[in-house]
C-alpha cells in the first residue's frame, strides 16, 4: 500500500491466541479496503505473536505488527497509543482481539463521517455476544440521541458513566485522526484494574471535544466470556474503587483544561456523591423513593400532606 489509507485499524491482543484470528478475518472481510490493519503486541507469552506475525506474511500490504521494547506488558492505553502514533490514515478505528466485525463496518461508517464534516467519532449498537458458546445475544444501542449529531458536551452528562445511557465499546468507534491528537489519545495511567475504565476515560475527552454520532446500527460482535477485562474486576469487587477514581480524574482533567460546564460539573457531583457523601446520598435516594410511591397514589392522597399542613398551619 503506497498511498496513505483512509483509515487504520488497530487491535491490540494480549495472550488472545483463542479468539485473534476471529478478530483479524473480520477485519480483513471488510467490504471497505482501503485501509491498514496495525496489531499491537502488549507483551504476549501464548501462540497469539506468532498469529499475527503469519498474517503479516499473508497480507504484508495490508497488515503490520508492532511491539512494545523488550516485548514488555505497558496495558491497553499504552497499547492503543503505540497503533495511533504509527497511524496513517485519516480515521483510525479500534477492534480489542477478542470481538469481530460485521463486513459492512467501516463503510458505513466513514459515509457517515464524509457527509458530517463536524462530527469526530462515530460509534454504534453492540451485540452482546454469547451465542458463539450458547448462549443468548441480545442487541444493546449505545447513546440517548441515535443518527444525528450530538454538540460537543451533550453526551457527557447523558451517557454513562454520567449519565444514563449505553456507552459505547471500544471495538465500535472509528475516530478522526486530529480529534485522537488534539485529545491526547487514550490515558496511559489506566493499567491493571483500571483499564476497565480507560474507555471512558477516553470517550468522556472527546465528548468534550468534538460533535459525535451513536448510529442505531450495528456493527459489532461483542464477545462476552468469563476471562474478559470487564468479568474478571466485577469478579473481584473492584468496580466501585475503579468508578471512585475515574471521578476524580474527570474532576481534574476538567479543572486542568478550564471545562465550566455547569451540566457537566453537576452531573460529575452527582455521579460522586455515593462515594463523598455516602450518608447525604442515602438520605436523597431514601426521600426520591418516598416521592416516587406518593406519585402513583390517587391525587386525592398526594394532596393529603398539603392539607394537613394547612389545617394545622
């Protein structure tokens, strides 16, 4: 491949021999094809090196492989900055070793982001993957506003970890290359534990940043199995501490970068709240729950405290 690609894909594996292979044909399957494939090796130990080093020979146009020095263990941040800094293309898109495409995927997608110059990343529905060992799919959109763009801020306080709605998985964005610069990529620190975060970390500065797109199709496999990043910390009871520091990054990265935002200041506080103020916490959920039953009686009964106050005032 001379020219520069339109886009570049990057997976990173780290001793995924079981499912890379899957990952890397779904890539290559695409009906879109110009575009690079850059897999970046975390420091393996199993058969999974030795696969992508085979379809380099396959396919040495196409795909390459990279490495951290020493072959060393640095975590999917480090990981997913060492395939952006060596990116070509105009939009880079992720796929974890793990998950598969569907063939349609970057298609449609870089339509998507040719016709809405002003949009920065484009993401979309998951399936959640568990009929590949019997078990049930089910088909999960990620956003609160589908197929149109989202100002840039909007989704902060409606998506979650914030807000409410689905966030999208890693292996569904496609991301032009400036915003990834201008936002700095993915934060290094998030290692071990933390890398169950290191997508919000991610997602939360470019919501910031750029207009995005949460499209109602869906383009992804999302492999669900035991020995997954997201299994193993609910597994260990790690997810609120995980949650406690993501919050308070959020909280300084903003301050760093002068982010005033009322709504997502807010949003922040209240997302902090259980961990800050646990009794002040308790004490709203406990009067929202007593409102919530006063709102489904008969309004002759919603009325009855308003009464007794004026007949006793």
């Amino acid at each position: 491949m001379t020219h520069p690609p339109r886009v570049t894909v990057v997976t990173i594996f780290l001793n995924a021999q079981a499912y890379l292979r899957e990952a890397i044909d779904s890539v290559l399957a695409q009906d879109f094809t110009d575009f690079e494939l850059i897999m970046v090796d975390d420091g393996s130990t199993d058969r999974s090196t030795r696969i992508a080093r085979d379809y380099v020979k396959r396919h040495p146009g196409r795909c390459s492989y990279m490495e951290h020095p020493g072959h060393a263990n640095r975590g999917t941040s480090a990981s997913r900055n060492a395939g952006i800094a060596r990116a070509r293309g105009e939009y880079v898109a992720f796929i974890d070793a793990d998950d598969a495409w569907k063939p349609e995927k970057l298609r449609e997608q870089i339509a998507i982001l040719d016709a809405h110059p002003e949009v920065g990343m484009v993401a979309g529905a998951a399936l959640y993957w568990r009929s590949w060992q019997g078990g049930k799919d089910d088909l999960t959109p990620a956003g609160h506003v589908l197929d149109r763009p989202v100002p840039p801020g909007a989704a902060s306080t409606q998506v979650y970890p914030l807000g409410g709605a689905q966030a999208p998985c890693p292996s569904v964005l496609m991301v032009r290359r400036d915003v990834l610069d201008r936002v700095g990529g993915f934060e290094a620190s998030y290692t071990g534990p933390l890398q169950l975060y290191e997508d919000q970390a991610f997602l939360s500065k470019v919501y910031l940043d750029t207009h995005v797109w949460f499209s109602s199709r869906c383009w992804l496999l999302y492999r669900q199995h035991a020995l997954s990043c997201v299994s193993e910390n609910f597994r260990l009871g790690n997810y609120d501490w995980i949650r406690r520091h993501f919050l308070d990054w959020f909280e300084v990265y903003l301050t760093q970068g002068g982010v005033n935002d009322r709504a997502v200041r807010r949003a922040l506080w209240r997302a902090q709240l259980p961990y800050r103020h646990p009794m002040l916490h308790r004490a709203g959920s406990a009067a929202a729950a007593r409102w919530s039953r006063m709102a489904k009686l008969p309004r002759r009964a919603r009325d009855l405290p308003r009464r007794l106050r004026r007949w006793t005032g």
